[in-house]
C-alpha cells in the first residue's frame, strides 16, 4: 500500500523545493554551508542503498530525523514539523522523491520535505495522547486529535459534538472507520498513517 501515500507528496515536495533554501541560508554570506554524513549522498545513492536494504539503509532515517529535530528548534513558532507522520513514512516521502530526481542530494530532497510539512507544523507544545483501539498502542498528540475530530466533522463522519478535551472516544473511532470505508482503506477505525494521509493530505 505505500504507493498510495507518494504521488500527491512528490508534488508537495517539487513544490516546496522553491522555498526550500530559506531554511538553509544561515551559515555564509553567499548561504552556503556544509553537508555532514549521509545527507551529502546523492538520491540515485539514497534510493539503491534505501531499497537494497545496506547497512547505510537506516542511516537515512536517522538523518532525516536529525535534521527535522534541529530544524523544529531553530524555526520559530514551531514545535514539531512531522506532526503525524512516522520516520518510516517520511523516509519513503524523501526516497520516492529520490527516485524522481536522481542528481538531487539527499539532504536537498530533506529540504524540501521540511519545506512542505512546514504549514502543518505544531506551532506550540502539545501533551501526547496514549490509548488503545483493536488492542493496539497509539501514541498522538492532543492537538492532532482535535485537528482529526474536526477534520472527520467536516467531512461528515463524525455524529455529534467533538469532546471539549482531545481523546480518541469511541465516536471518533467509528468516524474513522466511516471514512475508511468510504476511501477504500480497511475499515479498522485506527488512526493509521495510510488513514492520517487520506483525511489530511487532501
């Protein structure tokens, strides 16, 4: 299933590559600075080592995460970039970009992932929700949750008023389960990133 998260990100990310290089330019004079690691591969590198499964193959994740860290720290108004999403699937943003640009560097197609996920950002700090559903751990922040009830309220599929505090109730669950169904994913009712990508990349 994960081509279906790429094709409308690879277009975020062309898209953000224009304003990548503002979050670069803070070193010389002339907004050039240096590469370290990993990050210097070029992405025909990136993508052969990534999908050949290397032992540089989690190198990339950890770059990529690394530099998202630095980055929520030195942008203001900004306490994390990757709202939602999991290292495994912003590494499989960034390598399918990869494929399509070859001669990019790894740390330019990071650039431009950071640019795109930058108006979705957490501007301020939010406490993690924990709870379980079908069993299973999930751990999201409470602005997330209030972001995805009105989301699913928006759209129709959640019944009622949204609870005045973030938590995943069981309204919310049926209301993702609704969506799923109606979107072609399995209808499980757990907030997924394959589900989180459909309620919120559109």
């Amino acid at each position: 299933m994960q081509a279906r998260l790429k094709k409308p990100v690879v277009h975020l990310l062309v898209a953000a590559s224009l304003c990548a290089p503002v979050l670069a330019q803070a070193t010389s004079a002339r907004g050039e600075f240096g590469v370290k690691g990993i990050g210097a591969s070029d992405c025909a590198t990136a993508v052969r080592e990534y999908k050949g499964g290397t032992p540089n193959a989690m190198m990339y994740g950890g770059w990529l995460y690394g530099y998202l860290t630095a980055v929520n720290q030195a942008t203001p108004d900004t306490f994390d970039l990757a709202t939602w999403q999991d290292l495994n699937t912003l590494t499989n943003f960034v390598i399918e970009y990869c494929q399509k640009n070859p001669r990019t560097s790894f740390a330019q197609a990071v650039f431009n992932l950071t640019a795109a996920l930058k108006p979705m950002r957490l501007t301020a700090a939010s406490q993690p929700v924990r709870f379980t559903h079908n069993n299973k751990p999930f751990v999201m922040y409470g602005d997330v949750i209030k972001r995805m009830g009105e989301a699913l309220k928006h759209k129709g599929y959640y019944k009622g008023t949204l609870p005045a505090q973030p938590a995943f109730t069981g309204e919310m669950a049926r209301a993702v389960s609704r969506f799923q169904a109606s979107n072609q994913l399995p209808a499980t009712g757990e907030p997924d990133q394959f589900t989180l990508f459909k309620l919120f990349g559109r």
